[in-house]
C-alpha cells in the first residue's frame, strides 16, 4: 500500500513544515507516520495535538509518493509507521522501501509489526 494506495496522508510539523518525525524509545528509529484514510489520520493524530504538538495533515498522491520517499532520507528518517497505533499498524525501513533512494541494494525484509 506504501506504493500502491491512490493516495496516502502523513503528519506534518508546523514548525518545520517537515513531515513530523518521532525518535522510537526503542529501536531509536526516526519514524514517519503514515495513513491511507484522512480520518485515521485526524483520529490517531489527535494524541500528539493533545499533547501540545501543532502538527497539520497532508495528502500524498501516488505520483508523488518516489520523491517524498527519497526526500526522507535527507532529513534522517528510516522508518515508516503505516497506520500507526491501529491494529493494523506496521513498520517498515524506509530502505527496504526504497533501496535505490538509499543508495543499498535491494534486500527486503519483512514489515515489522508493533504488537
């Protein structure tokens, strides 16, 4: 879905003007939370709005999704959290999606699960 969704929505900062990146406590990944519906996404979005977080939604269309991809790896980001804090949720390293982007070859693994 990460390439093939018509389109898909991500949290955005709006201090950066950047998509909003969160340091996982964990695995210390930089990850980007992605959505494939606008209401999951003003739903699940709502925990970072209260805690004081301004952030704002934008959509990605499919055209779009090869440059938005590349550019992450600019910022740092090497996550992505699809869904994130649905059931549904998975993680995927922004290199397994885009291997070219990443300058590695193409070795993919499975999409880790959060539960």
């Amino acid at each position: 879905k990460l390439s093939t969704s018509k389109e898909l929505f991500v949290l955005m900062s709006l201090c950066t003007k950047m998509p909003f990146v969160m340091c996982d406590p964990e695995t210390f990944d930089d990850e980007v939370f992605l959505y494939e519906k606008e209401e999951d996404i003003k739903r699940e979005g709502q925990r970072f709005l209260d805690q004081k977080i301004p952030l704002q939604i934008a959509k990605i269309d499919n055209k779009q999704f090869l440059h938005f991809y590349s550019n992450l790896f600019t910022m740092g980001v090497n996550c992505l959290v699809f869904n994130g804090y649905m059931e549904d949720e998975y993680k995927l390293q922004l290199a397994d999606l885009a291997p070219l982007a990443a300058g590695q070859p193409g070795a993919r693994r499975e999409p880790q699960r959060r539960h």
